[in-house]
C-alpha cells in the first residue's frame, strides 16, 4: 500500500462526512435560526423551547434519509476495503 491511498481515503471520509451530515447540519440551522427569531420576538427565553424543536428536526431528517446516508457510508466503507486490500 503507497502513502498515497491513506491520504485519498482521508480526503474522501472528509467528504464523506460533509455529504452525509450536511443535509442534518442544515436542517438544524434553519430550525435554529427560525426558533431563535421566534423567541427574540416573543422573548420567550426557555432552553426547551429551542432543543425540542431542533431534535425533532433532527429525527425526521434521520427518518427521511437515514436509508440514502447508510447506503452511502456503506459503499464507502466497502470501497475503501477493497483499495486497501490491493485488489
């Protein structure tokens, strides 16, 4: 195994890690940014206020694209497998 195909493999789990948690890293934010106009405006100042929503959020994106994320990381998993292995 060269030194080049650790350093691919970093590159592509880096990717990987954006493309896989970008779509809930997103969905958190906007519900974030959404609760907290919501409780300046209302000044309405309770932690759960702003974690409920934001996890709730959180679990219907994972119910949504769970299958499409899993698939994902796992052909990456497979994929980077095979190229270690030198075959």
């Amino acid at each position: 195994m060269t030194l080049e195909i650790p350093a691919n493999l970093l590159r592509e789990g880096l990717v990987m890690v954006g493309v896989v948690g970008g779509p809930i890293f997103l969905v958190m934010l906007g519900v974030g940014l959404v609760m907290g106009i919501l409780q300046a405006a209302t000044q309405i100042n309770d932690t759960a206020v702003g974690f409920l929503p934001r996890a709730a959020a959180a679990a219907a994106c994972l119910w949504l694209a769970g299958g499409w994320m899993m698939e994902r990381m796992s052909q990456y998993l497979a994929q980077s497998i095979v190229r270690m292995s030198g075959r």
